[in-house]
C-alpha cells in the first residue's frame, strides 16, 4: 500500500532536526555511486543556517502522518555582501549573478531568490511532491521574488531533469568549482518582469 501522502507546511525551527537527517542521509559523501543515480545533495548547510532559514520563514516542509520530516525546501535571499556564503558553490553563483543574463538583464539587477536545497525521502519520491513543493513556494514567495535561481550537479541527472521539466527552469551557464561541474538554472518565481 501507497504511504499516505504527507502534508506540506511551513518548517519552523522544531522541524530542524528532521531536515538535517534528510540533509545527512541523501548528502553526496554518504551515499553510493548506485544511490547518488537518484539524486543527491552537494553542500552540508553551515550550522545555524536552517535555524535563520526557518526564522525568516524561507524554509517548507513535508511531513508524514506521524510528525516525521520527510522532505524540505529552501527559499531564501542572497547573502548580503560580505556576509558567509554556505560553500564555494553558493559563492560562486552570487559573483555569475552580476554578469550573467536572463531575458536581457543581469540576474543580479532582478529581485532574486536562491533556490534550495531540495530533497525527498526515497519512499515518497514519484508522488508529485516535487510538483506540490514548486505550487506552494510560489505562492509564498512570488509577491517578494521574480526570479529563483538554483544549481545542480552535473552529476545530477534526476534533479536536472525535475528543475528543467517541472519547474522550467533554464541552465543559463554551467561552471565550475574543484572538480565538479555545476549548472546555473534560473525560473520565474513571481509575476513575470516586463
Ligand atoms: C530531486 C528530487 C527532489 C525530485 O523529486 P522526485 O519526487 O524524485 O521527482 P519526480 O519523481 O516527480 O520526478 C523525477 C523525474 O526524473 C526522472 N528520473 C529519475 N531518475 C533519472 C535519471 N537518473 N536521469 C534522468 N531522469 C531521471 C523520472 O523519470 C521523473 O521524470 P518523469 O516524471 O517525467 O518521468 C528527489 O529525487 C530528491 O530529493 N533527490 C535527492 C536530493 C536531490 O537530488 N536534491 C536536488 C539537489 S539539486
């Protein structure tokens, strides 16, 4: 029998414990090659972070019947200047802000969100989650945001296909950082900019 599907709500930060045993159990370095096929998460978040997240009410999750986190999302601004970035990845993104476009203006001179991290227990993956978590963050978000931007793996095809699929998102540049190859993706996440 299918799992009753979990309720998507905003996260607070009693929820913070669940999403960092998500974070922890699909994070790249603690899955196998076969496991990472079905998608992965690239950064271990800073501590703290998902508290400040869920504080300025950035952070959504999906809970099952029990109480238990099984899935979350992120939405949150850039960082200010000179304020830490999570990783060398988030870093990089904000600096390719100022030079890269989306429909014939730099992404940094949009009022722009970041997109993620993402991530679903395997067991409800395949249930429109995804899709629920795509509906619900733009209609918090879309008053505040016009545009989302977001990064995958090149290493991650699962997670490439739902952002190109089911969010629309674009990959606008594919850049580097160590060894690993990322895309810039960006979507439109409020009321289209004239
Ligand atoms: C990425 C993630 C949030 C997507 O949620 P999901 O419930 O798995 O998404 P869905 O099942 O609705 O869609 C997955 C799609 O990818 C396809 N897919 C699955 N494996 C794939 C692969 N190896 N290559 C390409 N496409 C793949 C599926 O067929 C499906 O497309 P379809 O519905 O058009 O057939 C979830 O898989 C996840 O949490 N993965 C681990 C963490 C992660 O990768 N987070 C994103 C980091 S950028």
């Amino acid at each position: 029998m299918d799992p009753q599907e979990p309720t998507v709500r905003l996260g607070t930060v009693n929820d913070v414990a669940g999403v960092r045993s998500l974070e922890s159990r699909y994070f790249t370095g603690n899955l196998s090659p076969e496991q990472r096929a079905d998608g992965f998460l690239s950064i271990i978040q800073p501590e703290g972070s998902f508290e400040r997240i869920a504080a300025a009410g950035g952070l959504h999750v999906a809970v099952d019947d029990a109480g238990q986190v099984v899935g979350f999302i992120v939405i949150a601004p850039p960082p200010k200047a000179g304020q830490r970035t999570p990783s060398p990845i988030v870093e990089r993104m904000v600096s390719l802000s100022d030079t890269l476009e989306y429909r014939g203006r730099r992404i940094s001179s949009y009022r722009y969100a970041f997109r993620g991290p993402v991530c679903i227990d395997e067991r409800f993956r395949g249930h429109g989650l995804y899709g629920r978590f795509n509906a619900v963050t733009k209609a918090a978000y879309r008053a505040e945001y016009e545009i989302g931007i977001l990064f995958v793996s090149a290493r991650n095809p699962r997670s490439l296909r739902t952002t190109t699929t089911k969010l629309n998102a674009a990959v606008v540049d594919t850049f580097q950082v160590g060894d690993e190859s990322y895309h810039y993706l960006v979507y439109e996440l409020g009321v289209p900019p004239p």
